[in-house]
C-alpha cells in the first residue's frame, strides 16, 4: 500500500474513477461514493475512528493508497 501523502501528486478529484473507501478497526471497509460519505469519512479519519483508502486505476495496474493527508483530502473534496 502507497502514501497518498508521499506520492505528492494523489489525484483527489480525478475523473479517472478514483475510488475511495472507509475501512474501520473491525476490518469492514465501505466504499463511498458519495461527498456526503467521504466528508463523514474524513472526520472519522481524522477521530482516529476509521482509515481511509483509495485506488487508483492505471494503464497497466491499479495501486491502492492510504489516504494519509487528510487536510488535503478534505481540501480537495470540499473547498474547491
């Protein structure tokens, strides 16, 4: 698994289909599809409640990432 933080460019509003979701303590991961889901996800994150991944699709591979800089996330998902 990748750091969304350490890859410096982590496409948080690509139209590439980036698909995101919220894994908890008790291994159940959610996908979220909507904003909605992904801002109440984020303030999980950031309670230290939850986790959240995301993978993004390649021409050749699919990597998945932690979504380490939630601040960011947040930023990209909501204030632009």
């Amino acid at each position: 698994m990748r750091s969304s933080k350490e890859a410096g460019c982590f496409p948080y509003r690509s139209k590439q289909y980036i698909c995101f979701m919220e894994l908890t303590p008790n291994g159940e991961l959610t996908q979220l599809f909507t904003r909605q889901q992904r801002l109440d996800a984020c303030m999980n994150a950031k309670a230290g409640k939850s986790k959240i991944v995301a993978v993004w699709p390649g021409q050749y591979r699919s990597d998945l990432f932690i979504i380490d800089d939630l601040d960011t996330f947040y930023t990209e998902q909501y204030v632009r």
